[in-house]
C-alpha cells in the first residue's frame, strides 16, 4: 500500500509508477485499467450521440458479430449497448429455429428482426451461422449449405438497395487464446453457462472451421457488404477498436467536447482481403 508520504513526494505519475515497483505493486496494471476505462467511458458517449443522430434521421442499422467461439462478441456488444436507449436499440441473440422455422425459408426468422427506421439492431450471431458453425457441427446438409452460399449475397444486396446500413464484424482468436478463455470459464462459476458442447468441439474442429470460414469470406464479401476482421485476442482493445470503426462510418454531429479519436486501429480493424494477415488460421 501507498504511504501519505510516497504521495506527497510524487510529484509525477513515474514517480508513484517507481515506489509502486519498489513495493512490487502491480499498479501498471492499475493505471491500463483506469486508461481503459477512461477511453471506453468516452466511445460510449459517442455511442450514445451517434445513436440519436440515427433516430433523428430514422436510420436502419444493422451491427453482426460473428467470430469463433469466445472470440469475445458478446462482451463487445455489451460495452457496444451499455448505455443506448433501449427504445431505439435491441440485442439479437436467436436459439436454435423451431420445428416450423426449420421448415420456412432460412432467412425469414432473421428478415423480423430487422431494425425498424431509427433503431440500431445487434446481431450476437447471425444468418451466418449457416455459413461456419451448422456445416462444421452437421447441423445442416450439404445442399441446404451450397443454397445460403448462394443466396446470401443476394439477400445481403437486398438490404443495401433497401436502405440497411449492414456493419459485420470478424472476431478474430488464436487456438492458444481460444482455449485460456474455454480453461477460464469452466473454473468460473459465473460464466461455466457459457461453456457448451460446440464450445468443446471449437479447438478439435479448429481446422474445419477456419476452411468453412475461409469460404465464407471469399465467397460473401463485396462492396456493399464487406467484412471487417478485429484482431481479438486482446479484449479490451478489440471492443474499443470496433467501437471507433462503427462511428468512423457515419457522418454525424460528435459529441461536443469529446476528446477521443473516432480513427480505428489499422493494425487492430481491417477490411478483409484475400491475403490479409490472420491470428485465426
């Protein structure tokens, strides 16, 4: 712990970094804390700005978070929500379809949840599920896969010429990163819910779905609906460089006196292209 004295005799933030060390404190680890929060607390008031510039413009706008298991999609759209108004804004999160979904058109249970004009829609998983997890794990046939190959840039086209803005983001992780987070949540009691039996196949099926997601790249990126890869293994930056990427897109009135930059990291937020480099290959 600090003495008063060490607090009166630093006079700059080094000097309570250099008696922190002396006294093995971990207050490094303190002070990135602190800045992250810091500079989420500013991106969040962006948010909330840009959020009410959509509803003043009656907008449509669609975020998808796709990524391998505990990539870390759904503590970014938390960050991402925290303090939207909810009246303009809802988490998209679908189970697996009912028996009479299964039997609809594939995209029909995904078309109602599109955002209504002014709202802000996040998908936590999306149609996308049909293009990586259901071909890995046999959750769907090999036609009903080749058919949403097909379809989906189609029906992906549709929503731009419509007028939904569609934002969809890669969470990327590395196999070593993958499995501290599945070793982490099986020894957490609050997040073991969050460990399932496709979780567990993630690191034996890592191949498989890197070939799946491989395909799903080069065959459903364009120009009107491009990927965008986050390098994820660092958590906290991944929310606040997705964050930054998501208010580069709009044009709209920031929030007065912000003192952040709206610029994501290039080396963190990339557009994805056919030879980009990847941590989850």
């Amino acid at each position: 712990m600090f003495e008063l004295e060490d607090l009166l005799k630093a006079k700059r933030r080094k000097d309570l970094i250099s008696v922190a060390d002396q006294k093995n404190m971990k207050i490094r680890k303190v002070l990135r804390n602190v800045r992250y929060e810091e500079e989420l607390k500013l991106l969040q008031a962006e948010l909330v700005t840009l959020q009410q510039w959509v509803t003043k413009k009656k907008l449509r706008v669609a975020i998808l978070f796709e990524g391998r298991d505990a990539a870390g999609k759904g503590g970014s759209i938390k960050r991402f929500t925290e303090h939207l108004n909810p009246r303009s804004m809802r988490v998209v999160a679908l189970s697996k379809p009912t028996e009479v979904e299964q039997g609809q058109w594939y995209f029909r249970r995904y078309i109602k949840e599109m955002p209504n004009p002014g709202e802000i829609v996040f998908f936590d998983r999306s149609w996308y599920n049909r293009a990586v997890v259901e071909p890995v794990m046999g959750f769907c046939t090999i036609p009903e896969y080749d058919q949403f190959m097909v379809q989906v840039p189609g029906f992906e086209h549709m929503l731009y010429e419509d007028g939904v803005i569609l934002i969809k983001f890669w969470f990327s992780i590395s196999k070593d990163e993958q499995k501290k987070r599945f070793d982490s949540r099986m020894d957490n009691p609050l997040k073991i819910w969050k460990f399932s039996p496709v979780d567990k196949m993630g690191q034996v099926l890592w191949d498989k779905y890197t070939h799946y997601k491989e395909q799903m790249f080069s065959k459903t990126h364009s120009t009107f609906s491009p990927w965008i890869i986050v390098k994820a293994n660092n958590k906290r930056v991944a929310r606040l460089e997705s964050i930054r990427y998501v208010l580069s897109q709009f044009h709209y009135s920031r929030h007065a006196g912000s003192k952040t930059t709206i610029l994501p990291d290039p080396n963190v937020v990339q557009r994805y292209y056919r030879h980009i480099e990847q941590i989850d290959i």
